[in-house]
C-alpha cells in the first residue's frame, strides 16, 4: 500500500507564498508583511514562516535581508 504525505506547514506557507508571487497578488519588489504577521495569517510560528521564506529564496522566487524588513 502506498503511503500517503502528507504537506508539512512549511510547505504549505512555502506554497502559498509562491501561488501569490506568480499570480501577482502579491507584486515584484513588493516588502513582504513582517513575519510575526505572515505567521499569524498561516497560523503556524515565526520558525515556519522563515523556513518557508528560506526556500523561496532557494528557488529565486524572493531575497530575504535581515534587518530590512
């Protein structure tokens, strides 16, 4: 029997972050909200979030710099 997997919370805020960008909800050069806000909007911890926003900038899709905002 194949098991199924199951999407992790960081894969699924990954994953919702990267529907916005393509679609263009949300716009290039666009800041992205603080983290503490992202986490409340996907319910999950700041961890998460940065984790998610870690592999966006893996695959190109956005550049983190701390301290910016």
């Amino acid at each position: 029997m194949a098991e199924l997997k199951t999407s992790t919370s960081v894969e699924n805020c990954a994953n919702s972050l990267r529907r916005s960008i393509l679609d263009g909800t949300i716009a290039p050069e666009t800041r992205l909200p603080p983290e503490r806000r992202l986490a409340e909007q996907f319910g999950v911890n700041r961890v998460t979030v940065r984790s998610a926003l870690a592999r966006l900038a893996e695959s190109g899709l956005l550049s983190v710099r701390q301290g910016s905002g």
